[in-house]
C-alpha cells in the first residue's frame, strides 16, 4: 500500500526542527569561541559543550529521521520550476547527511586525537577509532570542511524560505512557522 504524503508538518516534526536549527546556532557559537580561546579549564569546557551539542544534534537527527520516515512529509511544490524543485530536495537531502556526518566525523575525531566524548558530562560514549594522530589531524580538517558546507546549505535554505515568504508568498514558510498561516 503506497502511503500518501501528509500536506503539513505536525507539532513534533515542527519543534525538531526548531530545536535542531537551534542547537546547530549553540555548536557554531561554542566553536567560534573556543577557537580564539587559549588553552585552558575555560576551552575545554566550550569544548565539551559543543560535542555535547554535536552528538545531541545526531541524536535529534536520527529520531527526526525515524519519524520522517514513519510519518512522512509534505512533498515540495509541484508547481515549482523544475531547478528550484531540483534544489530544494538536493538541499533538504544534504542538510540531512551533514546533520548526521558533521557531528559523526567531530566524534571520530575526538577519538582518534584521544579526547573521550562523555555525553553531557555523564554519559561516556565509546571510541570509534583508536587514538592515531595524523587521522585525528585529518578528521579535523574535514569536520571544518563539513561545517562550512553545513553553513552555506543553512543560508541556502534560509534563502529559500524567505523567497517563499516575500517573494512568491506561497505559504512555504508557514509550514514550519503555523503562525504565518492565513487564516
């Protein structure tokens, strides 16, 4: 049986992806700060807080995934020109995989360079890889990498959205923001 799309985004799926969007914001926060800091209590702290929103953000991604799947979502406009439509799902897809790759790569190299991850201070989560530090050197850089390719496909999708609002005023925005909706 084919299951038919849903034409809105529910109460849950809404707070995922606010509460995601706004963990992502804290991780950048923590990471512009600890990178000016010198070394000390006070870096490591940030340090922490930003895997531990790293990790909290795989976790929300991964039940917000399981939910898509289950619940499904609203499928993209077909009236869009074909490029847009094209390009909305390719940024959708990608926000995706960095959402789950950004925070699995800082947590690989966490291991590989020997600093454990210990989930909100509590938790300790297992080493993925052994301590070798030429690949903690090389998870390093890629993480970098994918945080900017996270920050471009967020200002992407930010651009799209107001588009949709001011531009088309198509009420695309107001899927995720009810509020808009008119009435």
């Amino acid at each position: 049986m084919k299951k038919i799309a849903p034409t809105h985004y529910d109460a849950l799926q809404i707070a995922l992806h606010w509460l995601v969007a706004v963990l992502i914001c804290c991780a950048f926060v923590f990471a512009w700060i600890f990178d000016d800091m010198p070394l000390s209590p006070d870096k490591f702290k940030m340090i922490n807080w930003h895997k531990w929103t790293g990790i909290t953000v795989m976790a929300l991604f991964i039940l917000r995934f399981a939910y898509k799947l289950l619940r499904g979502t609203p499928v993209v406009d077909p009236n869009l020109p074909s490029l847009q439509r094209k390009l909305a799902i390719s940024v959708h897809h990608l926000l995706y995989v960095l959402m789950f790759l950004l925070p699995l790569v800082g947590w690989l190299m966490s291991s590989a360079k020997g600093f454990p991850v210990v989930f909100w201070g509590v938790l300790p989560l297992p080493d993925l890889i052994s301590k070798n530090a030429e690949l903690g050197k090389l998870l390093g850089e890629m993480h970098e990498l994918l945080a900017y390719g996270l920050l471009l496909l967020i200002g992407l999708h930010i651009a799209g959205a107001l588009k949709h609002h001011i531009i088309d005023k198509d009420g695309t925005l107001a899927r995720m923001l009810p509020f808009l909706a008119k009435k």
